[in-house]
C-alpha cells in the first residue's frame, strides 16, 4: 500500500511538473533591468497643437507609444499601461482621419513572452492619465497602483479633461494604492524614483532609473512628444500649465547634466529605436 501511495504521489509530481514546464516563471533578477515595450502607434495629420509656437503648423507625423517594464530584486514595476490592447483586433482608420492610432503587438503577449502575467507585476505607475498611458490598466489588479494625488482629482474633474479616459483606470477604486503627492523612491534604494514634473498635467511625472552599466536613464512621459521639443523648448497647445511646463523642462535639464542621464523622450520613434530591441534590455 505504501508503495503504491508513493508512486501515485510521484506520478502527480511528475504531471504538475510539466504542466509548470508549459509556462515559466520569470528569472529572478539580482540588477535592475529595463526592458522597452512597443504599446502602439498614433498618426496625426496634423500637428500644430503639439507647439504654441508654431514649429509643427501645416505638418503631420506619427509618434510610438511605449510602455516600460522595470525588474528589480524586490519586484517587478510597468511604467505606463499604454494603447489598450483592444485596437490590436480593430480595422485600421482610414488615412483621412485626423487621429489614427494602432496596436500591433499586444502588451498582454509581450508580457507572456518575458514569462510574466499581470499577477507578477508588483507596482504599476503612470506618467499621466492621459488615455494612451493607462490604456491596459484595469489588466493589472493585483498590483499596487502608485498614483499621484493632483493628477487623479484633475483627471475625474468634470467635464472630463482633453485626452483623459477614465473608464481605463477605473480599477484604481477597487485595488491597492500608494498615493503620493511628490517624488517618491519606488523601492527604497535610489535605484527607481519618480520624480514631479507638472505642466503637460498636474501631476506629470518622469522616471529615473540607475542602471549599473547603462548609468541613469531617465523615461520622460510626455513632458516632451518629439526630440526637438526637448532642445527647443516646445510647448503644447494642450499642456495644462505653461509656466509649470517650463519649470519641469529646467529641473530635467539641470538633472540630465548633472547625472549625466540618457534621457529617452517615450513617444519618439527615434528614441525609441535607439533602445534595444524586445527582448533585450538595459542593465
């Protein structure tokens, strides 16, 4: 009888352990890695709103929208959510329309193929809440979501401010949060912080990484939209805050030259090519 119990005991064993081999557990990590996520594209036909200034009058461009996956020692962290995942199914506009946007690789799949689920991410944050950040964010209900307070009460105000989808977020009522209103060390050894730069939103913020051999990396949201933005000094018409706007471009100078940051401007494809490739990553 004993014998017989042990081999239905290693038979069992034996089933489950393959059934694990089918999907794998994420590696652990002893440094912090940065992996870059393509989350979609927008088209635009014409961007004169994206300067006050006139710099884009009579131009169209597209723009990439990336999501960002940071693996630390203690936990996993996604830096914006991104398109939702749901124009990966839908038609492509048609060129006459004034906004196209697309996805063309989930970031469910992309996930799937670092071996991770929503489950293992412990920390989800947002650059703003404009709607193609926070596109995929009701996926993640078993993470922590670190919200910034003014940016939150600005984005349920009413009428629903330009941009903002709140029903991409509404998850936020119902999982666990950490609020903050100023800069704030994700995991408490200066390695991940994200810092208060208001003026594209109230309560926009940039991330700033400390890689061991990539140095401090610095994933900016929307605080620029193209490279020239960033030495120009551009603003958007639809910036909430000019002067705060101003402001925040001064501390990510002062910042970037001082720690000699690679600063990434999320929604240029140039700087978005310039990181490597998915899988690979920056350590």
């Amino acid at each position: 009888m004993l014998t017989h119990r042990l081999l239905r005991v290693l038979l069992l064993a034996g089933v489950l352990g393959s059934v694990a081999g089918l999907a794998p557990a994420a590696e652990a990590v002893s440094e912090l890695r940065l992996y870059t996520l393509d989350c979609g594209s927008i088209d635009f036909k014409d961007l004169s709103a994206f300067s006050d200034t006139g710099e884009y009058d009579g131009k169209s461009g597209s723009i990439v929208v990336s999501c960002y996956v940071i693996r630390h020692p203690k936990g996993t962290l996604l830096w914006d959510t991104g398109l939702a995942d749901a124009l990966a199914t839908q038609p492509v506009p048609s060129g006459d329309t004034p906004v196209r946007m697309g996805v063309k690789r989930t970031l469910a799949a992309q996930l799937t193929a670092l071996a991770l689920k929503p489950a293992d991410i412990k920390f989800v944050a947002f650059s703003h809440l404009h709607g193609d950040h926070t596109g995929n964010a009701n996926t993640f209900t078993s993470s922590t979501w670190i919200i910034n307070r003014t940016e939150l009460a600005w984005a349920e105000g009413k009428p629903t401010p330009f941009a903002v989808s709140p029903e991409t977020f509404s998850a936020y009522q119902r999982v666990k949060t950490q609020m903050i209103d100023s800069d704030y060390d994700v995991f408490g050894d200066g390695t991940v912080r994200i810092l208060q730069t208001p003026g594209h939103t109230p309560g926009h913020q940039v991330l700033m990484l400390r890689l061991k051999q990539a140095g401090v990396v610095l994933l900016t949201g929307d605080l620029y939209h193209m490279r020239a933005d960033r030495t120009d000094h551009r603003v958007p018409l639809f910036n909430v805050d000019r002067a705060h706007t101003l402001a925040s471009f001064d501390r990510i100078d002062r910042i970037a030259r001082n720690t000699h940051a690679r600063v990434i401007v999320q929604h240029d494809p140039e700087d978005f090519r310039s990181l490597p490739k998915f899988p690979a990553y920056l350590n």
